[in-house]
C-alpha cells in the first residue's frame, strides 16, 4: 500500500518520506519490524519509541511515523499523535475490516463480559450469524478461541484481529470497550453499530486518578456509534448521554426507561421477570443468579432490538443462554456445601455477588479474595470491609501481586476489616488459602473464590503461573478421598 494511502484521514504536520512508497506492513514494535514497514514511534509509560527508530530502520523499515522530528535524516512523517496514528494507519493497511462487519461494543465498569457473551449466544440463535468475540475472557472466531492480554487488544492487533474475522465470514464482532482503549486510542477510527454501557463504579483510578476522569472515558463511546443502549438505573447513565447525538434505548428496573423488567423474582437457579417494552410485554428467564443478571438481560436485549429482533426472540434468547466461565461458576465438592468462582475483584463486584449469594446460603458464607498488585490500592480496605461485612469467614489471600509484595497488599485489605462479625482468616498463599475455605466448610456453607474467576494463572513479579482454581479444587478433593 502507497503511503499517502496509508495515511488516509489523519493530519500530517511535516513529512519527509516518499509518499509514493510501497509499505509493506505497520509495526510499533522495532523488534518485529521488516523489510518496507512503517514504524510507529508510540511515547509509551515506560518507554518512548522514538528511542528504536535507529533499530527499526536497521530491521529494514522504510520510514516512522513519529511525533518528535528525528535528528539523524531518517525519513520520516510527523503527527501530533501518534497512538491515534498508529489506529488509523493500522484501520487503512487492513482495509477498514469493522466496516465490513455490524460492530457492538460494550463498556461500563460490569457485566461486560457476561453481556459479550449473552449479545453472541442471541446473535447465532436468532439470525444464524457467525459472531467474533473480543474482550477479557480472551478473543474468539465462531468457535476458535485466542488467546489475548488485555480486555480491547493494542489498535494494530485489533484491526488485524478484525480482518482475520472478515475473512473468516464473521458477520458481526461483540467487543468490551475498556476505559484504557478509549483514552489510548485503540478504538479509534472504528464506527460502533450499537453501544452498550452497563453501569460505572469505583475502578481503574490507578489510571484515571478520580471518578470524573473515568466517567469521561466511558462517555468517549457514544461520539463513535450510530445507537446506543444505556442503564438508566445507573448514576452516571445522565452524564453518559448528555450531549449524545445518537438514537438511545434505556433499561431499567427501578427507574423510568424504554425497556422494563417488571415482577423480578430472584432465585439461586437464576432470574425470572417480565421484559416490558410500550404496550408489549415478554417472560424472561436467566440461568445466571442476582439482580445484576437482570441489568445484563435488559441490557443485552436492547442491543437485539437495536438491531432488529423482536422482543419475544430477545427474551427466548435469554432463556436458553448458558452461563459464562468465571462469572458465578458453579464447581463439583464432595459434600452439601457449594464452591462458586467468580471474577469479582471490584467493590461494587464483591458486593453484588455476596448479596446475590447471602439469600441463597443455608449455611454460612465463606469469602476468599485478595487484590491485585500495581493496581488501585484505594479498594483494598474497601473490599475488605465489604468482604468482613458481609460474610461469615473471610479469608484474606493473594490475587495476582504482581511486582507488589503480597504480605503488604494483605495489609492494606486488613486495614478495612475491622469492626466487622466475621471470622477473618489471613492466608498469603492462595492455594493453601483454598484448602482451608475447603476444611472448614460445613452442610449448607457456600464458598466464594473471588477475584480470579476465568484466569487460569497467577502473576508474581513479572512471571506467569500456572494456577487454575477448579484444578486446586478438584485435586484436593481427590487428596481428602483418599485419606
């Protein structure tokens, strides 16, 4: 592809390279630079890529597109961005592969994985499409699951994501929109079809720094999609949308909106309520217990009627949808108490999932979590309040702590416990943490293992480790056997 084609739709503010060339691939990383790229000089956190424009031209690369001149006569062209840049020349070399494709995006703080997966199972049911799937449980090609790092993959992985879909016959993609994505540009030069926005609670303020700051990245969607669907029983569903230039569906179930759910009735199996929209009304059933799940219903099934189904195929989709790994995932024990996974590692997540847990326990209601490391360490007195306050036995533990100490992170959760009824157990080691949820359980106790959910590993400092939590179950349930 010619340059000049490359650079389609962005400002260029000087340029010295050949605007004719042929470029023969788009990198940012100079290590994966070849023969005839652009180079994308990307000012990173930790790094800026201005400093490897020497070491991509060595690589072969053509010409970088930088912000900052470079000194030494490489041919350049200049932006003022170049994260923005490096979506937009990363959209043009592939094609604009979103385009061929009807795009959802989902953002809010929760449900969003959940609500992904909902939007796909609804998506082939009701129209037979081959639906691309892109967001934290991984990334997915009808039935082919990638692997991926983040929830909204870099811009150059994402349009390259997209094409693979394309080609693939996907005929619509379901992707979760993180905050990071927004304010970094990933998504950027992509049109969504439909958003969805589920709700904003305290997250990500290691990044964002305050409340309004995230809320501002949320709300970035609605000025880059032709229809949106919003909570209304959310806080902030008003900031969201003010100003918003697109069509808008709201759902509620307290407040005034489009789409009602009306006589809720919450069980351990799951939701039961009526989807009310105007004069029309259809029974609703979700195999996925709380009041959330009712939120993540309404919510999904706006994004159907956006698109076209009927309120009936919406509520017939949601009867027949399976649960999502990792999101109140229920495992095999080898007695009458309950071990239920769950990603929860937010307050408000914690929170939700206890109350929809505390109905349904016979018995008590044990909790293990811990906090990630090198993340927002305002919610770890938070979630140890809510953890100390709202359950029986809390075992404090270690989630993925990364290059933080694991005994201090523990610390500043065990700053939130006191003053609480529960029994508090402090066990680093997760594993060990486990067994002892385990053991002490009795007839009718329900255990939570809260805050990995679907991950499969752990991360200390900069390595990744093997750790499933239904493998640590199951083998140590064969252990007690065999005593």
């Amino acid at each position: 592809m010619r340059l000049s084609e490359l650079l389609r739709d962005l400002e260029v503010m000087s340029a010295t390279a050949d605007m004719n060339s042929d470029i023969t691939g788009v990198c940012y990383d100079s290590r994966k630079a070849g023969e005839g790229n652009l180079f994308v000089a990307v000012k990173g956190f930790s790094s800026d890529g201005h400093r490897f424009i020497p070491a991509a031209m060595e690589k072969g690369a053509s010409a970088v597109l930088c912000e900052d001149i470079p000194a030494d006569g490489t041919p350049y062209v200049q932006v003022k961005d170049c994260r923005l840049a490096l979506a937009i020349v990363s959209r043009n070399f592939y094609g604009d592969p979103a385009g061929e494709m009807t795009v959802i995006g989902i953002t809010g703080t929760s449900g969003k994985t959940t609500s992904s997966y909902l939007i796909r199972h609804m998506l082939e049911e009701k129209l037979g499409a081959k639906v691309g799937l892109i967001g934290t449980n991984g990334n997915m090609i009808g039935d082919e699951h990638i692997h991926s790092e983040f929830t909204t993959p870099e811009s150059l992985e994402l349009q390259q994501l997209f094409r693979r879909m394309a080609d693939c016959g996907c005929t619509h993609v379901v992707m979760e929109v993180s905050s990071h994505s927004l304010v970094l540009e990933r998504v950027a030069g992509i049109r969504f079809d439909v958003a969805l926005y589920t709700n904003l609670s305290q997250d990500h303020l290691d990044f964002h720094h305050t409340m309004e700051e995230y809320a501002a990245a949320k709300k970035k969607i609605f000025s880059v999609c032709s229809a949106a669907c919003v909570n209304a029983d959310d806080a902030w569903s008003e900031f969201m949308t003010d100003g918003a230039e697109c069509p808008i569906l709201s759902f509620a179930v307290e407040n005034e909106a489009d789409l009602r759910a009306k006589n809720v009735r919450l069980s351990a199996s799951g939701v039961r309520f009526d989807a009310c929209l105007g004069e029309e009304k259809a029974e609703t059933t979700l195999a996925i217990p709380g009041l959330f799940s009712v939120h993540n219903a309404l919510g999904v099934m706006s994004v159907g009627l956006v698109l076209g189904l009927s309120l009936d195929d919406c509520a017939d989709a949601m009867r027949s949808a399976k649960g999502v790994k990792g999101r109140l995932e229920s495992v095999p024990t080898d007695g009458d108490y309950d071990i239920i996974i769950d990603y929860s590692h937010k307050p408000d997540a914690l929170e939700n999932v206890l109350s929809t847990l505390r109905p349904v326990t016979r018995g008590r209601l044990i909790v293990l979590f811990g906090c990630g490391g090198d993340r927002d360490r305002l919610k770890r007195p938070i979630m140890g309040a809510i953890a100390a306050e709202m359950a029986d036995i809390c075992i404090v533990t270690s989630d993925n702590p990364r290059t933080e100490e694991p005994e201090a992170i523990i610390d500043e959760i065990m700053e939130g416990v006191g003053g609480h009824s529960a029994q508090v157990l402090r066990i680093c080691d997760r594993e060990e943490a486990i067994r002892a949820a385990i053991d002490n359980a009795r007839d009718g106790d329900v255990i939570l293992l809260a805050g990995k959910g679907h991950e499969d590993y752990q991360i200390v400092g900069h390595e990744k480790r093997h750790m499933d939590e239904r493998e640590i179950v199951a083998d140590y349930l064969k252990t007690r056997k065999k005593i």
